[in-house]
C-alpha cells in the first residue's frame, strides 16, 4: 500500500472501487499492515492538526475500537 | 502484534465480526470511499467501520469539544457517538456523506449530555464485557495520562512546525486541501498546475512532515491501534 492511496482516502479522492485493495493493505496479519497502519495515523494526524484539532492520546483510538468490540458481542448488543 | 487483537474477541473469519448476523448491505452503489466502507460495514466487515472511526475519531471529539470540555466526558461521548454511529448505520440513506451524519449525531449526544446533567458513571449500564474490556485497556497502559497529554501537545507543536518548514509550493497545496476544503482538481486549477502534480505536492508535503515528527511518534508504536 503506498502513502499516494492513503492520502488519497483521507483526502476523499480515493474511488470507491478501490476500498477492497486499501482494506486488504490494512487487514490484521496482512503483510506491511502494521506499518501501513501507522502511516495513516500519522498522515491523519496531519490532516487534522493543519485544521487545528489537537490529538488526543494514542490511546484514544483502542479504547474507541474496544468499546466497539465490547458493543459488537451478542452480550453488549443484547 | 497489534494490541488491538489482544482486545477484540476473536473473529470467526478474516472478514467479519461473527457477533450478529452480517446485516445486508444493501443501497446505491457508492461513488466514495466512504460509501463503500459503510456498505462494507452493514455487510459485518469489522475493518470497514474502524476505518472510518480512525478517519473522523478527532473531529467528532472535536465536534463534542465544542459545547463540553471535559477531556474525560469528550472521551466518553465521542464512543458513545460511534457506537450510536455503529448502530444506526443501517438506516443511513446517504452513505457517501458518513461524516455530515455522524457530525449531526456528535452533536446530539453532547447535547443530550448537557440537557441530562447527569452522572456519567450512574447512568451507564452495567455491561460486564464492556466492564473487562475497559479494564484490559487500563492494564494495557493505554489509558490516558498527563505524560500522553503532554506528548500530544509536543507532537502537535511539531507539527506546525515542520509545515511552516515547507517549501511554498507544497505548503500551498496542503494548506488549500486542508484550511480551505478544495479538492484536487480546484487546487490544480488555482495553482495552474496538473491534479498529478498537486497530488504529489500535498503527498510529498505530508511525508516530509511525517518524517519530521516520526521521532515523537516512535514511543508509543506499540499502542496503536
């Protein structure tokens, strides 16, 4: 996955079409996933920092994720 | 490893959650990314969805930050907005604008926090997986603290700074992408330049700002998402 498609899909500019590809790039176990990872959440983070929105901490994403993860269960759903 | 995995229940596949049954996706075919992730989503792609909360995680908290400013009660409603998000994704009839509708509903949650002028902790059910994951992330150390606080805002200084660092030309392009919304074909056209070539300025510019704050970034790799 190069930076150009990443950038492309914080910016809008990525065709739908191609969601598949970058979803695959990012998929746990996928090789190069980790780092492609971090390269979006940096460029992320420079997408919203040019706008003034300060990061929060780097936590803030997994507890977002987990409280997902919770919610997702038959259990958290119910 | 990503520490993710260690806090999401095994999936029975690589493609999605296994909890509910997939929902059916459904809808127009979708002419952005966006639109294809959320069809994804209500299809059970687990990845889809946290795509798009990676995506627009700051500028919903932004959104809340506007009217409550508790950093904690931010944190809180801003999972509560993707959870409601992650629920009502279904009945979106317009996928391609996602971030319009969970603005909307950002502002409905910090509203309703505002008018309940309840206690957080008193009025959430008590969810004993929610309970074990949160407390797993607590252990994990990736709970928030002063340290990070601080660390955000050093990395976030170096950020501004390494913009203004930029050649003209580059600082341009991103500056009208990010501060005046234009797309890249407008860009192009104001600059008087190729859309591949404002393409590769703003890409450029961004690596050159990622590679400048790379070292503020490297101690907390292994929490990320």
């Amino acid at each position: 996955m190069n930076d150009e498609t990443l950038s492309a899909f914080l910016d809008d500019a990525l065709p739908p079409e191609r969601v598949a590809e970058l979803l695959a790039a990012l998929a746990p176990g996928a090789p190069g996933a980790a780092e492609a990872r971090d390269r979006l959440t940096t460029l992320q983070l420079i997408k919203d920092a040019l706008v003034g929105i300060e990061a929060p901490d780097d936590g803030f994403t997994l507890r977002i994720l987990a409280r997902l993860a919770a919610h997702r269960t038959p259990r958290g759903r119910a | 490893m990503h520490e993710r995995l260690a806090l999401t229940p095994p999936p029975p596949g690589p493609e999605t959650d296994g909890a509910a049954a997939p929902r059916a996706p459904g809808g127009p075919a979708p002419e952005t990314a966006d639109g294809a992730l959320v069809g994804r989503a209500i299809a059970g792609e687990t990845l889809a969805f946290e795509l798009l909360v990676v995506k627009y995680q700051r500028r919903a908290a932004a959104e809340i930050r506007r009217v409550v400013h508790d950093p904690a009660i931010v944190e809180e409603l801003t999972q509560d907005a993707f959870l409601r998000a992650y629920d009502g994704l279904p009945d979106l009839q317009e996928r391609d604008r996602f971030w319009p509708w969970l603005r909307t509903i950002c502002r409905n949650v910090a509203s309703s926090y505002l008018r309940s002028g309840q206690n957080r902790q008193d009025d959430r059910p008590a969810d004993p997986d929610a309970v074990a994951t949160i407390e797993a992330i607590e252990r994990s150390g990736a709970h928030g603290s002063v340290e990070d606080e601080v660390a955000a805002r050093q990395l976030f200084d170096a950020l501004r700074r390494a913009v203004a660092a930029l050649p003209e030309r580059q600082r341009d392009a991103i500056l009208m992408r990010e501060i005046e919304g234009l797309d890249y074909r407008s860009i192009a056209a104001t600059m008087g330049l190729p859309v591949n070539t404002v393409k590769s300025l703003i890409f450029r510019g961004r690596d050159a700002i990622a590679h400048a704050i790379r070292p503020l970034m490297a101690p907390t790799r292994a929490r990320r998402w």
